[in-house]
C-alpha cells in the first residue's frame, strides 16, 4: 500500500436482520436455498459500500456469507460430523457442543472462492480474507479420529493452504489467519502453532496475516479478561517466534485492552495492524481516541507498517455502532496521516 495508514478491519461486520438475527454469535439464516444465497451476496455487496462510504481503505466481505468464523468452514470438509456432537471447553474458557472428527479431514471442494471472486468483481480496492488458523480450528471440535491436536492442525494447515492459494489466484491481497487460541494454548504455539500456520501460508505470494485477540464482546471473554489481571502480557509469548516467522502482518488488540503497547516491539519488521476501535462496547470511539492509541502504537511501529484495524470482529454489534466505529477509525487514521505528513 502507498497510502500511509490504510485502514481495515479484523474480519466480521453486522448481517442486515433480513439475513440473520442481529446482535447473535451462530445466528440462524432467516432466508433458505436460493434466497439465501441470493441474500448472502446482497449483504456482502452492503457490507462492502458500509466500508467504502467509511473510507476504509483495505476491504473485506464482512463475513456475510458465513454464520460463524471456525465453524462455516469446517462444515464444507470431509471427515467432521455435525451431527454427533460433544461438549468441549473452547479456549479454556466456556463449553460448547461441537462437531466430531469421525475420520481423516479433507476439502473436496472451495470454500469461500466464488465469494472472493465476487467481491474481487465488485471492487478496486485492495482486499483482505480471512480463514480461522489451524490451532484455533482444532480448539472448536471434538476429535474421535486422530486423537492428537497437532496431528489435526497439521491436517487443517494443509487443507487452508489449498483454499489459501485458491484465494490469492481469485485476486485477494491479503488472507488473515484468525488464532485467537494463541493467546491461551502457550506450549503449543511455540511446539507446533506457528509452524502450522506457516504450513497454511506456504508458496503464497499476496500478503499473509495472523489475527490474535481476545475474542468477541460475548460474556464468557469479558468474564475471562476480568481475571487476567491489570497487564494483558499473552501478547508475549507468541511474538518472539511470529517475529522470526515468513508471516507479513500481526493483527492484535490495543484499545481499551490492557495490553502493554511497548510489547509490539517484540514483532519489529513486522507489519501491524493495530486494534484502535473496541468491539466489546457499543460506545463509538471518537477520532481523536482513536489518534491518540494510533499515536501510542507509533512509538513500537514505523509509520509505514502501521494499519489502523479493529480490535476483533464487529458481527455482534448493532449496525448502526459498526458504522459509526468504521467512520471513527478512517477519521482518526487521517488525523494521525496528517500529522505524520507535517
Ligand atoms: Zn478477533
């Protein structure tokens, strides 16, 4: 990108309440067969203009065709049951029935490729994707088949892989990995996390990126950030080895978090994509809050490698918040863009 600062967002965006039931995670389609693929692409198309009329600058689908991050691309594999479920606890956090591994997991067909291709038709601008990351997959199932976490990542890897390269040739520039499980499996990141990820990410030529946060604003992360005291350091210890890796940019969340910011240093050369608008309050930031956490994260990055995002996914949210928190964040990347331009 020439533009210095160009905004984006972690991934997700409201659905319209004629698609899905607003302000819910796994929210149920409202429209079936054909008016619900119908349904999907006209939401992607809005969900692109709420982008473009914010001034957004790298744009995604806003997630519209997918009812969940991890689990709507795991329903299009061979080899997982979604019918044989099992209560698990997901990030150490919460228990939720999910899907079983039954047998060896494959891709028959794409995933999200026709939805790339249509976005990639609808726009100019530079596009970012976004795929949840092999731990984080393995971390939302139950698995009766390979008994081993990293024996099913590396599994995943090689399937994301595939629709990653198919991605890139439909013209996405950059495809985000979502692992927010890095912020809580420690030992697995450094034995095998980041070398998954990198197996997902091999032969790409586009952009690659890795999404850690934590989580979207539903009640069991907000109790679970309430007990990890007044400094958040997990940031810690997945950068060093992120820094060391062939992955291009590191999303993270900053605003409102406790995150120490001086912990970005620890990825230096890397490009950042820094969270400056909360998703856990409905409270749209103003654009000056969002300079002043940009201008913090300026201390740690070099302006040409600093990408005003947000903190995690807006699906949860009202629209009406979304958009404000879109326009907040232009507002605020452009106060920071003149200032540098001084
Ligand atoms: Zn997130």
């Amino acid at each position: 990108m020439k533009k210095l600062l160009p905004t984006s967002t972690a991934g997700s965006l409201p659905k319209p309440s004629w698609l899905a039931e607003p302000e819910t995670l796994w929210s149920p389609w409202k429209l079936q067969g054909k008016e619900l693929s119908d349904g999907k692409r006209d939401a992607l198309r809005l969900a692109l203009q709420e982008q473009q009329l914010a001034g957004i600058d790298i744009v995604s689908d806003g997630e519209q065709t997918r009812q969940h991050f991890v689990t709507t691309f795991i329903e299009h594999l061979d080899g997982v049951d979604f019918e044989k479920r099992e209560t698990v606890r997901i990030r150490d956090r919460y228990d939720a029935s999910v899907p079983t591994v039954t047998g060896a997991v494959s891709r028959q067909k794409p995933v999200f490729v026709e939805d790339a291709r249509f976005l990639r038709q609808l726009t100019r601008q530079p596009i970012k994707w976004a795929l949840p990351g092999p731990m984080t997959m393995i971390d939302t199932l139950y698995d009766a088949h390979y008994k081993s976490r990293e024996k099913l990542a590396w599994e995943f890897a090689t399937i994301l892989n595939q629709e990653a390269r198919e991605l890139e040739a439909a013209g996405v520039d950059i495809i985000q990995f979502d692992e927010p499980a890095f912020n809580v499996f420690f030992d697995e990141v450094n034995d095998w996390g980041v070398s998954t990820l990198e197996r997902a990410i091999e032969g790409l030529k586009c952009e690659t990126a890795v999404h850690i946060c934590y989580g979207y604003g539903i009640k069991a992360n907000t109790e679970w950030k309430k007990t990890l005291g007044s400094e958040w350091r997990q940031y810690e210890e997945a950068f060093p080895k992120l820094q060391k890796s062939s992955i291009d940019i590191v999303s993270l969340e900053c605003h409102n978090s406790r995150v120490p910011m001086d912990l970005i240093e620890l990825i230096r050369g890397k490009k950042v994509m820094v969270g400056a608008i909360d998703v856990a309050s409905n409270t749209i930031e103003t654009p000056e809050e969002v300079a002043h956490t940009l201008r913090k994260a300026l201390q740690f990055v070099d302006a040409d490698k600093l990408y005003p995002c947000t903190n995690c996914g807006m699906a949860p949210l009202p629209r009406s918040v979304a958009r404000g928190k879109l326009g907040a964040l232009s507002a605020g990347a452009e106060i920071v863009r003149q200032e540098l331009s001084k």
